[in-house]
C-alpha cells in the first residue's frame, strides 16, 4: 500500500511539471492554433534567468539567498513573455491560419535560441544593441517627416545593409579582447542550487515528500487558479475567449485582435518561462532542456482536448501517473502478488524503465485517440475551424 502511495505522489508531481509546461501550451496552441515548436526554448530561457538570478543572489549571504525563487519566478515569466511577444510580432503574426509555415518557422527559432544560449556573450550582445540602436533608432527618427509613408520601404532599403555592416564591424573590432568574447553559458549544463527551505522533504507513512516537489505543486496549483481567473474574470480574458470564438465579429465589435493575440501569445511564453524556473529545481540546465518537455506537454495538450484547461490537467495528471507507476515497476510489483496476472507482471517488468515507460504510454495515448481522437475534450474557437 505505501508503495502505491508513493508512486502515486511521484506521478503527481511529474504531473504537476507536465502541468505547468503545457499551461502555456495549452494557450498558445489551444486558443490560437498556432503549433509553437520553440515552446521548449521559452522553457528553457526561463529557467537560465532562474540560474542568473541564483548568481546575483550568490554574494549577497545566506540570508538573502534563500529568497532568490521569489524574484526568479517573476523575472522568468517576464523574460519569456517578452521573448514570446518578439517571436509572435515578427514572425508568427504573418502565419496565422498556416500551421505547416508556423511549425518549420518556430522549429527554425528554436535551433536559433538553443544555439543562441550556447554562444552568446558580451560582443554578440553589443553588436545586436548597435544593430537595434541604429536601424530602429533611425526609423524612429525619420518617422516624423509627413511623407513617412512614401519613403519608409526606401529608409528601410537604406538602413538594414547599413545598420549590419556597422554592427559587424564593430564586433569585429572588439573581438580581440579575452573578456567580451568568453560566452556566458556555453554548451555544458548548469546547476541551479535549491534554497535551504526547499531541501529535505516531509515524511509520511514510510516515504518522503521533497519539499521541491510541493513547492512545485503548489506553484502549478497557483498558475492554474490565475490563468482560470484571468481568462473568466478579466476583460482581456474576455476579449481572447471571444477571439477564439469568432475572430471577424470580434474585430466587428471594436476589439483589437492585434493585440489580443500579442496578449495570449506573451502570457502562454511567460508561462513557458515559469515552467522553466520550476524545472530548474528538479536537475540541471542547458541548452537542450526544453527538448526533454516538449513532447510530453504537446501529448498532454492533444490528449486533454485542445484549448480545455480541465482536459489538460487530468491528462497531465494521468500521463505523469501512468509514466511512474509503468516505469519504477510500481504496477508490477503489485500485481506479482497473484498468480493469476503473471502473463500481465512478464509484460510490465519489461517496461519497467523510464524509456520503456514512455513508449507504453505513447502506445496507449495513441490508442485512446483511436476512440477519441478530439480528446476528453473537443477544441473550440480557431482550433476547431482548421
């Protein structure tokens, strides 16, 4: 029974991490219908700003540096948020209603930031600074003539080659000096320190509980309540429902769809980016950890329905489950104690493994969908309409 017990907390709390990756998922590919490929890279710029922010906190002191989490979180979904209001307005506002184009194009943006992450230093943040400083700067500048709207496509001409030729070459003659060209994170992994009130865990009948993993349930808890409240109670919630309703009425009513979508767009990447800070408690950083999410968090948005915020928590919930009772041989172990299930017990001790598991659970996530293919819960709104 304890053993029960503890599988079934453990796959609570992976549920929760599944949970509060596809949140963000869930709205972005849900309400919008946009197939967000680099969701796991906003997964992962989030929990580098966790790691940023553990460092800063580093030589204030052992008081100070127990609290660093609560300036983290913000900081990450702020950080994500405004990652993902750059990717919609420059490219995915020009593919709405295109998943093929939004699928390669957010695939082509996470190679980007993975490789990004990986390289990225004082020279190349100096060289994009003078790029944006001069061309948006410039643009701004010449905005102000009346004609504007005749020659802004020649200004543009104009300053894009002009504006990369001077931020090339003045990375290029900066980049003799040692301490502008070292990269800040490079491509090894980064190890995010848990605050002391996070470390240990609580014991109950004859297991522990990780003071991690509640924290992180309680943190996936909270981000639901808010989503929900903000999506039912506010006025933009309510200018996204009816956006994923009926886009041109909408439009019709007076209500800016533009910005609509930058809206839900940032909030789903900010969410992204607190996923991130939470996956930090749990191992290391790099630049591929967002691959290790993405997958499981698109199963768990299609298999709950796409859009339905209830839909996705009891498929987080059950595919976190099924994952650890499959593969720590919970199930087996249970079942060994009668003969009469042996055949079964062969078949789960041979996918009593964490690779293993996955594949049992992709073979029955696929055969549910045979039955239901729309998921526990049909989509709505633009989903529904492609």
């Amino acid at each position: 029974m304890s053993a029960l017990l503890e599988g079934l907390f453990s796959g609570i709390s992976i549920g929760s991490v599944l949970l509060i990756a596809s949140l963000g998922l869930a709205i972005v590919f849900g309400l919008m219908g946009v197939i967000n490929l680099a969701h796991g890279e906003l997964m992962m710029l989030g929990a580098y700003t966790t790691y940023v922010i553990q460092n800063i906190f580093k030589p204030l002191g052992e008081p100070w540096f127990d609290f660093y989490i609560i300036v983290a979180l913000p900081a990450a979904f702020i950080v994500a948020a405004i990652a993902g209001l750059i990717l919609e307005k420059g490219v995915i506002r020009f593919l709405y209603g295109r998943p093929l184009e939004t699928l390669l194009a957010t695939w082509g943006v996470s190679l980007i930031l993975r490789q990004c992450v990986r390289s990225v230093n004082w020279l190349l943040v100096i060289s994009v600074g003078v790029f944006c400083l001069l061309f948006f700067g410039g643009r701004v500048l010449v905005s102000r003539r009346l004609d504007w709207e005749k020659i802004k496509n020649a200004v543009t001409a104009i300053l894009l080659p002009v504006s990369t030729a001077i931020a090339a070459l003045a990375g290029i003659l900066m980049g003799s000096v040692p301490a502008l060209s070292k990269a800040w994170f490079s491509a090894r992994n980064v190890d995010v320190t848990s605050p002391k009130w996070l470390s240990g865990g609580v014991k109950v009948l004859e297991f522990q509980m990780p003071y991690a993993r509640l924290f992180i349930i309680g943190l996936t808890a909270i981000c639901l309540l808010a989503v929900y409240l903000f999506l039912n109670q506010s006025n933009w919630g309510l200018r996204i429902r009816a956006v994923t309703q009926n886009r041109e009425m909408s439009a019709c009513l007076g209500i800016p769809t533009a910005k609509v979508d930058a809206l839900t767009f940032a909030l789903g990447s900010g969410l992204a980016g607190v996923a991130g800070c939470a996956v930090s408690l749990l191992g290391s950083v790099g630049p591929n950890t967002g691959q290790n999410y993405i997958v499981d968090t698109f199963m768990v948005v299609v298999v709950g329905g796409v859009g339905n915020l209830l839909g996705s928590v009891i498929a987080a919930f059950g595919i976190g489950t099924l994952n650890y009772l499959i593969g720590s041989g919970v199930f087996a172990f249970i079942f060994s104690e009668s003969d009469a299930f042996k055949p079964l017990v062969d078949i789960l001790l041979f996918f009593a493994t964490s690779s293993m598991a996955k594949v049992m659970v992709f073979a029955l996530i696929i055969s549910f969908l045979q039955i239901k293919p729309a998921g526990l819960f049909p989509p709505k709104g633009r989903t529904a309409e492609l």
